[in-house]
C-alpha cells in the first residue's frame, strides 16, 4: 500500500477510535500528498459545511466519505473529497 493510501487507512482508523484530532490530521497529511504528487495546489476547495449540523451528523459524513475514496482515479476528485472530508472533520472538532 502506497503512503497515500495508509494516511487514509490511518484516518479511518483513528475516526473509529474516536480520535478526531489524529483523524484530522492524517486527513490534512493525505491532501498535502496529493496536491505536491499531482500539482493540484490550485484547485478550489469545497463549500463548507453546514454550521448548525450536529457532530453525529459530520463524522457520519466523514466516514462515509473515508470508506469511498478512490485513491487510484481521477485525482482532482480524490483532493475535492478529502478536502470536504477534512472540513466535516474540522466542524467535529470545533464542537468538542
């Protein structure tokens, strides 16, 4: 498995443990891959979330848009998810 693909694996574990920080950070670690592999350092981030969702809501969000990456496509799409991944997770986290 390629370093990519063990921060996402790191994050999805650490989310399951409850451990939001080490999450966010392996999260923001696998964005900062692939922009310097792929030279994405332009793209537009995505809309945040909403501020009124309850924590329940965004880490559910964060899960569910761990467990579909798809490391091996379209990488423009890949850095999109990860960053709204990253976001729910940063939502979670003001709310602790």
């Amino acid at each position: 498995m390629d370093r990519l693909g063990r921060l996402i694996q790191s994050a999805q574990e650490h989310l399951e443990k409850g451990s939001l920080w080490r999450a966010y950070v392996a999260v923001e670690s696998a964005i900062l891959d692939v922009k310097m592999r792929h030279a994405l350092e332009l793209e537009e981030p995505p809309a945040p979330p909403k501020r009124n969702a309850k924590k329940d809501d965004l880490l559910a969000d964060a899960r569910s848009r761990l467990s579909r990456l798809d490391v091996s496509g379209d990488k423009k799409k890949l850095l999109y998810d990860l960053r709204a991944c990253r976001d729910a997770l940063k939502a979670a986290l003001a709310k602790s």
